[in-house]
C-alpha cells in the first residue's frame, strides 16, 4: 500500500522562483542560518516500479519501494537545482523529503543541492552542469588553453 500524503511541512519564509544559468530556480530574499529547515519536496508516492518507467525530471526516490512525484507547481521545491558545491542538503525522514541549509546562506543566493550520481549522469551530464563550480573550471580550463595577452 501506498504511504499516505501529508500535508507538506511550512517552508522558509522568501523564496522566490526565478531564472537562472540552469532554467528555472529558487532563490531566498532572506539570509538563512546554517542547518536550519528550508522546504519540503513533497508530492504523491509512485512505486519504485512505476518511476523505473518514466523518463521524468521531477522524481526522487526516498527508499526502495517508493519514490515522490514532485511534478507539481506547488511542490516549489521542485526549482531548485543541483551544484557540485551545494549550499543545501537532503534529509529524508519517514519518506519525507526535507531541505536543509548546510551552511549560513546569504540573501538573493540561490538554493542548490547536490541530485546525486545517477540523476547526475542521466540528465545534467549529457549537456554540461551549469553550476558556479563547474563553471569557474570550465573558465580556468579556458585560460590554461588559451592565455590572454
Ligand atoms: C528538478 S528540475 C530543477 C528546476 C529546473 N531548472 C526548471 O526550470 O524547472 C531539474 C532540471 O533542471 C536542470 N538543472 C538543474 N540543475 C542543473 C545544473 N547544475 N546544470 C544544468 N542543468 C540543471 C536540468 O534540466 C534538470 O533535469
Ligand atoms: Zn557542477
């Protein structure tokens, strides 16, 4: 039987949609100190089963029987994207999905986690990770190749 749905604990107040390098993300318009609780993702289970069928940006598996829809608009979680230097982490409790500052984060940042190996090398690899880390190497690759004058 499926895990019944409740209603989504009360995110951080100021988190803002907006766009970025990555397409659509989420930002705070107000500091947040460091492990404190920002957000759930939160939407219906689908079994593991079902997930392995779809090709879907938007779901996460919380064990190895059920993994979360977050499709929804609503589930504004859903926006924040992944950095290989991330300022947020993931905790998952009774296969809930809760997000975490993993250090002080200062107002107007955007708030990254890291997806993960396997969400990782399926959908940013083939096109390149737009995040600050990967960008600022790609940069330095650049001017190793091409030194300015
Ligand atoms: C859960 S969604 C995040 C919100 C998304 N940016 C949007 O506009 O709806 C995940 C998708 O966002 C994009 N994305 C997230 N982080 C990225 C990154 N670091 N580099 C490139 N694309 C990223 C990829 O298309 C990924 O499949
Ligand atoms: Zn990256």
């Amino acid at each position: 039987m499926k895990p019944q749905r409740v209603p989504p604990r009360r995110a951080h107040d100021g988190l803002i949609i907006k766009k970025t390098r990555s397409g659509l993300g989420l930002i705070t318009r107000k500091p947040i100190r460091r492990k404190n609780f920002i957000i759930e993702y939160f939407g219906p289970y689908i079994t593991n089963d079902e997930a392995d069928k779809r090709f879907d940006r938007y779901l996460f598996e919380v064990n190895s029987y059920f993994t979360v829809d977050g499709k929804s608009r609503t589930n504004i979680a859903r926006y924040i994207n992944h950095s290989c230097r991330p300022n947020c982490e993931i905790t998952i409790r009774d296969r809930r999905i809760f997000l975490y500052a993993k250090r002080a984060i200062l107002a107007e940042e955007e708030l990254t986690y890291d997806y993960g190996k396997d969400y990782f090398d399926e959908f940013i690899k083939p096109h390149g990770c737009r995040c600050e880390k990967c960008r600022f190497k790609r940069k330095d690759v650049q001017r190793v190749k091409k030194p300015r004058r």
